[in-house]
C-alpha cells in the first residue's frame, strides 16, 4: 500500500521550490497561478540562450509538449543538455497521438534523457505503449486495453513514474502502483488541468527524494482540492476561482477529509 506523504503539502509553502516549466502557450497563466498558489515559485522560458542559467535555478522542471514549434524544441533539448545535476524533471506529452510530429519528438526526447515522471492522459501514455487507442486531441479518448498494464509498459521502457489522469489516476514506478478514485468532471472542462498538475507534480518532487511517494501525494492532493472545490461550487466558473483559492489554503486533514 502506497504510504502518502502528505507533510509535502507543507514542506511546498515552507520551501517555495522554483519549478522551470517550458510551457503549453494555452495555459501559462494557469499553470503560474496554479504553482504560485501551491506555495512554489514558477518560472518560464523560451529563450535557448539562457537555458544554463534557468536549470541552475530550478529545484524542479517540467517539459510541456501542448505548442512545440521548432523554437521551443530547441529550448528544450537545450535546457536537458544542461541539467547536469539531474534535477527532477516531468514531462507532459500533451495530445502526441494527434500528430507524427509530436509523438517522434516525445520519443527521441525520452530516448536521449531520463524524466523523473511522465504525466498524461490515456490516449497520450497508450501511444507512448504504442497501443491503439481513439484519442481527439487533448482528450484522453477511449480504447479497449488495460490501462494498468499500459502504464508499466511505459514506466519499465523509460525507467520512470507515469502519472496516468482520467476518471481515476494511476501512478506507477512499473513495481508500485497507487490508484486515485478522487476526480470530478470540472478537471475535465477546464483545459489545462493536466498541464498544472505536470508542474506541481514538479513541485512535489522538487522537495523530496523520494520521487514516487511525491508523485502519489502530489496527484492526491491536487485531485482532493478539486473535489472539495466542486463541492463548495455551483458552477464551472465559481468551481475556477475556489479551486485555486483552496490549492492555497488546503491542509492535510482536510485533504485526508475528502478521500
């Protein structure tokens, strides 16, 4: 049974990691408020030429696929170059079943560097396994396949956690597996949900060593904040601005209150 590190939750305010995030030009803004709120120092870049600097100054980083261009490739394959001190680091290989592009690229850039985490969809993790599965852009789509085994298969091939988000989450090493239940149907609306949980999972991991623990906790508490903001939510727009009111404020009794 996976062992919760809900002290993390804490740790994150008391210690404001500085999360290097190569963003989706969708949802910057989100993703800053999102890790600004947790207690963490957001950071962005497009610039290759101070790649060097940035990854000195990252606890943690996190590579978002959601926009590639050519610019922004190089700036990511510059800024893994540079981490020399193997800072954790997550990607998010946002809709790579959309296009050749996109999942050629993903490929290469776990081919040639370790990420500490992968953290998608179902449609996005299926087409890492090179499994078959309906996917429409962003959205995790559907299939057939056990999304458990689908999981492994990608956590043993790049020797790292997969956080696999939908309904319920998986996460899993390839030996441990931890199943989130908690979720509503806002995460789903509100593009960009992934994309925010990618840089707080960085966050997380960013103030640990444990690295699969905090990935657990981080995707726990993310999801319990969601939840017991739809609770306390008529709507869609109010459910946006308590969520990140509560990402904020939350503790983990009241994490643990939800579950």
């Amino acid at each position: 049974m996976t062992k919760l590190q809900l002290e993390l939750l804490e740790r994150v305010r008391q210690q404001n990691p500085v999360v290097l995030t190569i963003p989706n030009m969708v949802t910057p803004d989100k993703v800053a408020d999102g890790l600004s709120a947790i207690g963490a120092s957001p950071i962005m870049s497009l610039a290759p030429q101070e790649a060097t600097e940035m990854v000195k100054l990252a606890d943690a980083i996190a590579i978002n696929l959601g926009t590639i261009h050519e610019e922004q490739a190089n700036e990511i394959t510059t800024i893994l170059k540079n981490n020399q001190d193997q800072k954790p680091m997550v990607l998010d290989p946002v809709a790579i079943g959309a296009s050749h592009y996109r999942l050629a690229f993903a490929k290469q850039l776990l081919q040639d560097h370790h990420f500490t985490v992968i953290r998608g969809n179902a449609g996005e993790i299926a087409a890492l396994a090179n499994v078959n599965w309906h996917s429409r852009g962003i959205d995790g789509g559907s299939g057939q396949a056990d999304l458990h085994k689908i999981a492994k298969v990608v956590a043993h091939q790049y020797h790292c956690i997969v956080v696999l988000t939908g309904k319920s989450d998986i996460v899993t090493n390839g030996n441990n597996t931890f199943v989130n239940q908690l979720s509503t149907s806002y995460f789903i609306t509100n593009v960009g949900s992934g994309d925010v949980l990618s840089s707080v999972i960085a966050a997380y991991l960013g103030v640990s060593k444990d690295y699969y623990a905090a990935a657990c906790t981080a995707t726990k508490v993310f999801t319990a904040t969601g939840v017991k903001a739809a609770r306390e939510s008529t709507g869609f727009g109010q459910w946006q601005t308590k969520f990140r009111d509560e990402l904020a404020t939350i503790n983990s009794s009241e994490v643990l209150s939800v579950l």
